[in-house]
C-alpha cells in the first residue's frame, strides 16, 4: 500500500509540474541562476586553491628537470667536445711523433748508408792503390827488364860485333 500511495503523489506532482519543463520555467530561473554562480564559485574555489596548485606544481617541477636535463646534456656536450678536441690533440701530436721518428730513422740510415758506402770507397781506393802500385811495380819490372835485356842483347851484339871487328882489322 506505501507503494501505491507514493506512486499517486508522484503523479499528482508530475501533473503539477508537467506543464512547463523545469530548465525552461520562469518561476524557477532565480534559483537556478543562484545555484549556477554558487556551483561555479565552488568550482573555481576547488581548481584555483586545490587543483590548479598541483598542476602548476607538477608544470613547474617538470620544467626545471628539463633544464636540468637540459644544462647537463649541455655540460656532457661541452665535455664530448673537449674529450674530442683533446683526442685530436693526441692523435696530431702521436703523428708528428711518428713524423719525426721515421724522419729519425730515415736520416739514421742515411748516415748508416753513408758511413757504409764510404767503408766501401775506403776499401775500394785501397784496392785500386793496392792494384796500382803492382801495375806501378810490374811496369817498373817489366822496364827494368826490358832495360836488362836490351842491355844483354846489346852487350851480345857487341859482343860478337867486337871480335869480328877486332879481328878483321887485325
């Protein structure tokens, strides 16, 4: 029975009010437009004090890890291209080193060659001196004995030239 008496007053009350649609009644717009700024200062009140605060938080934090992030990417930048230039340095200096090592070597050799080389013309002057004085030697010999020999050929030209002279003018 409390059913069937509560539906009855719910449809005298819709017959009541079922003539105009609450939203569009004219009667109650006053009570909606206070409703309406009383709800909107609430709703501002909420996000300005409340919400809008943590956003604002969460923005501000995360802005200043980004330049954080930001500055530190910017120093380990720096700091590659520091490391890079300083390789740089490293390898220019390891090749003149290495420049002037083989410059080293080559001109260490070049005087190891040159020493070599005057070793052998040393050793083949000798040898030619050496040749020289034999040929000198030889030809002096070979002079003298030429001389000898004219000398005996004449000494017997005369020899047999005498006795026939000597003996046809005896």
């Amino acid at each position: 029975m409390a059913d069937g008496a509560s539906a009855a007053h719910g449809a005298a009350a819709g017959a009541e009010h079922s003539a105009n649609f609450p939203p569009f009644d004219a009667a109650l717009f006053q009570h909606q437009a206070v409703w309406l700024i009383v709800s909107f200062a609430v709703l501002y009140g909420l996000l300005n004090f409340f919400i809008l605060p943590k956003i604002g938080g969460a923005i501000a934090a995360r802005k200043s890890s980004l330049e954080a992030d930001l500055a530190a990417a910017s120093d380990a930048n720096a700091g590659a291209k520091a490391a890079s230039e300083s390789y740089e340095r490293s390898v220019q200096a390891a090749k003149l080193e290495a420049r002037q090592l083989a410059d080293a070597a080559r001109a260490e050799a070049g005087q190891a060659q040159a020493q070599e080389l005057a070793q052998v013309d040393a050793r083949l002057a000798e040898r030619l001196s050496q040749a020289e004085h034999r040929l000198e030697a030889a030809r002096a010999a070979g002079l003298l004995s030429a001389q000898e020999a004219a000398k005996d050929a004449a000494q017997a030209i005369l020899a047999k030239l005498l006795p026939r002279l000597s003996g046809g003018h005896a």
